[in-house]
C-alpha cells in the first residue's frame, strides 16, 4: 500500500516512537523508508555562506540521530535513506515529501519545541494541513 514513505526526525524520543513504527510499516510493505531532519534557520540569512553553516551545524548536531536512526533500521532490516538539511523545518518536510512523491509522512506528535507549540501552535498540525499526501501523527 505505501511504496515510499517519510519520516521527520528532530532528534526527540517522540520522534524515535514514530521511527519505530515507520519501519514497522515499511517493513511489513517492503516500502522505500527516507528519513528528514532540518535544523532550523531562525533569521533570514544574507550571504550563502551563512546557509552553508548552519547546514554544516545541522549536520553535525544530527550526527547521532541518523547513527541511532540507522541502527534502529538496521535492526528491523530496512534500508533508510537519510536527508539533513537547514531551513524551515514544517516548510522543508513538506516540500521533500513532495519531491519524493511519498505515500506516507509518519511524524512524532510533538518534538523538542514545547514552547513553540503553546505559542504558535504545534508544527505536527501545520504538516498535517498542508502536506499532500497522508500523514500520520505518533503519540
């Protein structure tokens, strides 16, 4: 049923939850498994070369994410194809799950950004109106 399928992953153990069950799924329906993590950029930089640090600071933050990540697949014997980029996180996740024409965006219900989220509302809910393909949200 899901041929190819995303996860976005900023590190939190809710996130971790919804990996669990994206390979479940993925494994259960021999799906292409990607795996998103984006380092948020807080300002709107003014040279390139301010992106292409905070790309390097992303990776590098998400070093041990993706090794968890991989074994955690490795485990469940599916192959995960990883991404890590800096930019705007509900933006970038919804943009890539386009690109990649992905059946499922599986997501964690909330992340490291409590704050934000009794501020401005939660980012799960603004992936959840605008991606186009279905998405599930993990508790």
């Amino acid at each position: 049923m899901f041929s190819r399928i995303l996860h976005a992953n900023d590190g939190s153990e809710h996130a971790f939850h919804a990996l669990s069950l994206a390979l479940e799924i993925a494994r259960q329906n021999n799906s292409e498994l990607h795996m998103v993590s984006v380092e948020e950029i807080d300002y709107m930089p003014e040279f390139l070369e301010e992106v292409r640090e905070e790309t390097g600071t992303a990776a590098r933050r998400y070093h041990g994410v993706l090794q968890r990540a991989r074994t955690m697949a490795e485990a469940s014997q599916v192959r995960l194809q990883t991404h890590v980029m800096a930019g705007h996180p509900v933006r970038d996740v919804v943009l890539l799950a386009a690109d990649l024409k992905v059946d499922l965006l599986v997501i964690g219900a909330t992340g490291h950004s409590a704050l934000y989220e009794r501020m401005v509302g939660s980012r799960a809910d603004r992936i959840i109106q605008l991606a186009q393909c279905p998405v599930l949200v993990v508790k």
